[in-house]
C-alpha cells in the first residue's frame, strides 16, 4: 500500500524528530559527562537474575550482569558509585561496583525483599518477609551489624527510613502493622495497627508524619511519629499501587487501579482533596524535582501519563513497552526512563515533548531500575 505524499511528509517528520532528539542526547556527552565519565541506567530483571547496564549516551546495552535469583529494589549508592539491590530468591544483597562491573553477595536472610539506605549512606536496611526481621548491613564493610524484628513472620514487607536518620518503618502485610525501629540499635519503639496489606510507606521531608498505602483496601493510614500514633485513615477510593510524595512534602498522589487515576492528599490538613483521571492501570510515579510535573507510569495502557500538578491537568502521554511498572528521572531529569515487564525492555522517552526516544532491550522481566553516573 502507497502512502499518500503528505503521509510520507508526515512519517518523514517523525523519523527526523526522533533522530534529532537522539542526536541531542548524545551531543550532551562532551558537556554533562567530563571524559571517562559514564551514565547508566541499572536494570533489574527478575525472571533471569541478572541486571543489564545501559549506557544512556549511546542508548545501548553494554553488560549483562548476574547477581542472583529474583532480583529486584535497585538503589544507586552515588556516594560509592555502587549499585545495591536485593535476590528474593537467593538470600542475600548483591553489590555492584559500578566502574569495574564487579558483583558482592551479602548473605542476610531467606528472602530478603526492600532495601533503604541511611540519609549519610553508611548504612543499608533490608527488610525479610519469611522472619518478620531487618538486617543493617555497614556499606563499608559490606558485614550485617545488626538485626531486629519488625512484625510477624510471613507476608510480603516494605520499609522507609526517615528523612533525619533516627527511625525505620517495616510494613508488615501478615500484620497489618507498621513497626517504628531506631535505626541505630533496631529496637522496636513502637507497633501501629494500619489498613490491611500495607504495601507503600513515604515519610514526610520533616520526620513527623508517615503515610502508609493499603493494597486490599481504600485506606491510607496517617501516622504521627512523636509520640508514635495512628491519627488518621483517608478513604481514597481505590486499593494503592504506589504512593509519590511531592518534594516539598505537601501533597502525595495516590496511584490506585480502582480509580484509574491519581487522588491528592493534603499532609499538613490530612485531607483527601483532588482526583484526576489517568490511564487504565497506573503502577508507579515520579515528580520532577521542582514538583511541577507527574509521570505515572500506566500498566495497562502500554504508556506513561504526563500531569501539571499546579493545574491538575493530564498534559499528554508518551508510549512506552507493553507493561510499565517501574520509571525514574535520568540525565539531570531531561530523560525519563521506564521498565517494562512484559515487552522486556527499557523505554527511554525525552521530557521534551514528551517524546519515546527509543526502547532498549533487556532482560526478562525488569522490575527495578536506577542511575549512576561514575
């Protein structure tokens, strides 16, 4: 079939705009990266045990790297220029050296499943299902030092470190609790009953308040700190994929596959306000750090949706892979990158515009990314 001339002007157009944005991002080489500098995004697959490497510049695989069974919760250590995640299925932390490509194992427990790290870095938290336990494991030393429990054995977990460094929230799902742990010695301080299956913590930039998701129910526990209590349960209308907390600490926006869309929550009022409808099954967000822009990634709609959060207004979209479930903001945030589990891919779209620069092939099943630059 013939394409009409002003539909071959129009694919023209298109080739040359995505050309051209490539051309961009790589032009930024000599500027934004000093020679022998690299960029890349770490991208967990979960079905192989293996991370692949992508270099951002050349928007290309450069390493396939097998760190164990069932890896996930990649978290750049930049400090160290590390890659910590952990192996569900393995047991342990794997570390990755990110100049020379090299991969530690720390054992911790039988199935570790989060990972935080202390505002100072020295320490990294890891959260254990099976146990109901935590583990502090020093970064240096790579050596667990110390061990707590947070919960009933069972269920999935999840945790948040506070902003000042002084507590550890472990979500229990088995519980449907929240446990407060000082962060030094990992003694309970104190255990809040939440809304079932927690399974989202943000902690507010100030460490006064915590917000906890449900993922069975339309509740948001509200948590107060110090003195640690339960002091509000917000009904948002839909089960919680993912909680994105606005860099000021204002206003969360609570993703939900009910609602289909983003319900605001006021944190100083502990008020429901706003709604906004988005795509058909949005997973996961990130708000540019000026806090002007969401992008949500929607797991069902193969794309990521674009929101002015000053005019709660749906911007536009970019398309991504089949299934988007994980996304972060690269490149002093002028690329958005996004995970794909079931295309198998890494959609790497420019902010300007939006614009779906290209799809780089990974793994099985990626699950988790990060950035570092090294």
């Amino acid at each position: 079939m013939k394409l009409r001339p002003n539909a071959r002007l129009v694919v023209a157009l298109v080739a040359l705009a995505i050309a051209g944005t490539i051309e961009v991002l790589r032009e930024k080489e000599p500027t934004f990266l000093r020679p022998g500098l690299h960029l890349y995004a770490y991208v967990a697959n979960s079905a192989d045990g293996t991370v692949t490497a992508v270099d951002l510049v050349k928007l290309q695989p450069v390493a396939t790297i097998p760190v164990g069974p069932q890896p996930g919760w990649v978290t750049a250590l930049p400090a160290r220029k590390q890659i910590w995640g952990v192996s569900a299925g393995g047991g342990y932390v794997w570390v990755i050296d990110a100049p020379k490509g090299t991969v530690q194992r720390i054992p911790v427990c039988q199935d570790p499943v989060s990972l935080v790290f202390s505002p100072n870095g020295q320490r990294a938290y890891v959260a254990c299902a099976a146990s109901g336990t935590v583990a502090a494991i020093d970064c240096e030393t790579r050596q667990v030092v110390a061990r707590g429990r947070a919960g009933p054995p069972g269920g999935e977990t999840t945790e948040a470190l506070t902003p000042n460094g002084k507590w550890l929230l472990v979500a229990s799902r088995a519980g449907a609790t929240v446990s407060l742990l000082d962060a030094a010695s990992l003694r309970e301080k104190a255990g809040l009953a939440v809304a079932p299956n927690p399974n989202a913590i943000v902690v507010l930039p100030d460490s006064s308040k915590a917000f906890v998701g449900s993922a069975t129910t339309d509740f948001v526990s509200v948590l107060r700190l110090d003195p640690p209590a339960v002091v509000a349960r917000l009904e948002t209308g839909g089960r919680t994929s993912a909680l994105v907390l606005k860099p000021d600490g204002g206003e969360i926006y609570v993703l939900s596959p009910d609602t289909h869309g983003m319900t605001v929550i006021n944190t100083w009022t502990n008020e429901v306000g706003d709604f906004l409808q988005l795509g058909a099954d949005p997973a996961a967000g990130v708000v540019t750090r000026d806090g002007a822009t969401l992008y949500a990634c929607d797991a069902g709609g193969q794309r990521v949706d674009v929101v002015n959060l000053t005019y709660r207004e749906l911007e536009g979209s970019a398309p991504t892979g089949q299934r988007p479930v994980a996304c972060v903001l690269g490149l002093d945030q002028k690329l958005l990158l996004v995970a794909d589990s079931a295309s198998n891919d890494l959609a790497v779209i420019a902010r300007q515009g939006p614009n779906l620069v290209t799809l780089v092939p990974v793994g099985k099943q990626p699950n988790s990314l990060a950035v570092e630059l090294f």
